[in-house]
C-alpha cells in the first residue's frame, strides 16, 4: 500500500486543520451531545494524542465530525434516534457557517 503525501501543504497547515476540526467536535459535543468540559477535554487528549504523521493528521479531518464526535462518546449514529442529532447538526453548522 502506497503511503499518501500532501507535499505542498505546509505542517502549520495541517496543524491549523486538524486544531479547527478538533474544535468543529468539541462545539458539537457541548451544543449536541450536551457535554461538558471534561469530557471534552477528554477527547481533546485523545484526539491530540493520536499517533498520527501529517498525512494521517490531514485525513483524519476527513471524517464527518458530528460522526467521530458520537463515536467517541459512544454514541450509535445507525439508530433511529440519532436523526434528531443530524438535524440539529444541520442547524448548528448553517448558524456557525460550516455549511450553507
């Protein structure tokens, strides 16, 4: 398996990136799933700890980030109820202008 480079992206891009979609998570643990800090700063830990080079760094920005917060909080998002987490995800990501 060959290994994917992003060569013209510089670290402190990536960096950035992966800082703003560790937060994009974090807004929705606490507005969503209704967690607090510590369970936040939880995943802040794992997320940051995660033995990632920078092309696993960039792709794992990738993953939808209402899916890789529910999975860290063990949420199942194949069950009927987690509908009205998309829906709220809908809304909070229009109001904060992560979608259109």
């Amino acid at each position: 398996m060959s290994k994917i480079e992003f060569p013209n992206l510089s670290d402190e891009l990536i960096n950035r990136e992966f800082d703003e979609y560790i937060g994009r998570c974090a807004t929705i643990m606490r507005s969503i799933f209704h967690q607090g800090d510590k369970r936040i700063q939880d995943f802040r830990d794992w997320a940051h700890g995660l033995p990632l080079d920078r092309s696993a760094r960039l792709l794992f920005t990738h993953e939808h980030p209402l899916y890789q917060s529910a999975e860290f909080l063990d949420i199942d998002a194949r069950a009927k109820s987690f509908e009205n987490a998309r829906y709220d995800y809908a809304n909070l990501a229009r109001r904060l202008g992560w979608i259109s």
